[in-house]
C-alpha cells in the first residue's frame, strides 16, 4: 500500500491563496497545486520569490516536481505555472472545461492567441481520471460552480477543494464571475462532503473569519458538514443559493481580476510580447454616469 502523501502549505498572504507542495515519499515525485506568481499592478511587475521558495524546499528535500496542478483559471493571483514548467519541465493540468471559460474570456481580451481546445494547458483532466504521482493515485473530481471548470484533487483521504469551500467559519466560494452558477456550486460542495467525515480537506485560500486571529487552511469533511455557516447539514439547495447570490452582491472584484484571469486562461503565460519586446495586459473599462461622455 502506498504510503499518505506529504502536504507542504505555503501560504500567500497578498492573495491569501495556499500553495501546495505535495509528495510521494517512497518515490520522491512531486506536484505543485496552485502555484502562485508575485505580482504588483501599480508597477506592473511580475516577481518569482514566492515560487522560488517552493522550488528551492522541492530541491532541498530531493523532490522531483512533475505536476503543476491547478484547480482553476484563478480570479485573485497569476499563476506561476510557467516558473515551475520552465524550472522542472513539469507538465501544466487543469480541467477539462476550461475550454468553456476561454470562450468567455477571448473576446474580452481580444486573446487570439489562446491555442484550440485548451493546448496552452499540456493535460486536461476529465472528471474522474485518475494518474499517478509516484506511487500516490490522484483522482480528479469536477466541481465546478464557482467557474464552470473548476476541480478538485482527491489523493488519498486529502481533497484538494480549490475555490469551492472555505474554512467552516468562513463558508463557500463566490459564484458571481462569468460563467459561476451557485446551484452548480451546491451540488459540487454536496459531492465533496459525500465523501468519509474523516476526509481531509485543503483549502485554496483563507481570509481570517471575524473573530479568529490565524490563518487556517484544513479542515475534514464532518467539520464543514456540521459547522460550515453557509451549507452545513440542513441547510436546502434553496437556502443556499438565496443566501450565496447575496452574499456575492456584497463582493467587490477581487484586485487582480483583469491580470489575472487573461494571463491564467493562458497557462500562467502572459499575452505575446509587442513588436518592442514589451508584454503588456489590457484593461478593459465600462463607464458609468457622465464618465461615458468623454
């Protein structure tokens, strides 16, 4: 019998978003899930320390990185898949649909350059498939709601949720972006909490609930199902939905929405370099009131 993998955090407190290191003991093969790329908008400067700090405790343990695996087009940081990819020849996975929010996106940023059928991606995950990471079996389980390609990596009794839960006392993920669905969102936090109650759960992000002063990440199934606040046990498909489209009016856009999901629909690549040999993002803008008269 394999033996449990070993799961390193690296918590990214500028996007609140955990990194994960994970690893077969017996053959030292490893996967990096939700890599996270530093990066600062007011100067528009895109930095690897963070990355570079995984990589060098991957190396220092004598791992061999042979996955980037991300769970979705992120909203909230850049990916830093291509660090990774370009450090360990690491093949890039993701799911299957994110074909679907490639349509949404290239006309937005005018992306012509986004390869057919989600190749920018070296591997697209179907729901329950299954490979191996070392002698770890993984298996890929389609969540999507909080975007329709969403996944969730299942090794062992660890689930790696991405944006879908939250720490109990902080509830779910939103479900407002373009293609988000939050009765989509309920029936894929429903499977996850299907699974055993002692099945552990690793979150993508943490914000700090009000009231708690540390940033906590894991938690197992039986805890998110008897005290999550916004669908523990009891609470309807109904009552979800009502109180998450709320919740989501409240939201504002994450801060690096426009950076990030027109680099991460590439693969963690941004957009070709202009004849300069600039790379530059765009920035569409909608007006409101008077603005729009310029």
């Amino acid at each position: 019998m394999a033996q449990a993998a070993n799961i390193q955090a690296f918590f990214d407190e500028p996007t609140f978003t955990i990194t994960y290191l994970v690893s077969d003991p017996a053959t030292k093969k490893a996967a990096i899930i939700d890599p996270v790329l530093d990066y600062e908008p007011g100067g528009g400067v895109a930095d690897s320390r963070s990355i570079d700090a995984i990589l060098a405790a991957a190396r220092d343990q004598g791992l061999t990185v042979e996955w980037v695996l991300e769970t979705h087009a992120h909203a909230d940081h850049l990916s830093a898949a291509p660090v990774v990819k370009a450090a360990t020849g690491a093949k890039i996975g993701i799911g299957e649909k994110i074909t679907e929010v490639q349509k949404i996106f290239r006309p937005i940023f005018e992306a012509d350059d986004l390869k057919p059928d989600g190749a920018d991606f070296d591997r697209l995950f179907a729901d329950g498939e299954k490979f191996l990471l070392g002698e770890l079996e993984v298996e890929v389980l389609f969540t999507p709601g909080h975007t329709p390609a969403d996944i969730s990596y299942k090794i062992g009794d660890a689930v790696f949720v991405g944006d879908t839960l939250f720490m109990p006392d902080y509830g779910t993920a939103r479900a407002d972006f373009p293609g988000g669905d939050a009765r989509a969102l309920y029936h894929s936090i429903c499977r996850l909490l299907a699974l055993p109650p002692q099945t552990r759960l690793f979150m993508c992000h943490d914000y700090k609930a009000p009231g708690r002063d540390v940033y906590l990440w894991e938690t197992t199934v039986a805890e998110e199902r008897a005290k999550n606040v916004q669908i523990r046990d009891g609470v309807s498909e109904e009552e979800f939905v009502a109180s998450r489209k709320a919740r989501d009016r409240e939201l504002a856009a994450p801060r690096l929405l426009l950076p990030s999901v027109q680099v991460n629909i590439r693969a963690g690549n941004f957009p070709p370099a202009s004849a300069d040999g600039v790379r530059r993002l765009k920035i569409p803008v909608k007006f409101r009131g008077s603005a729009g008269r310029q």
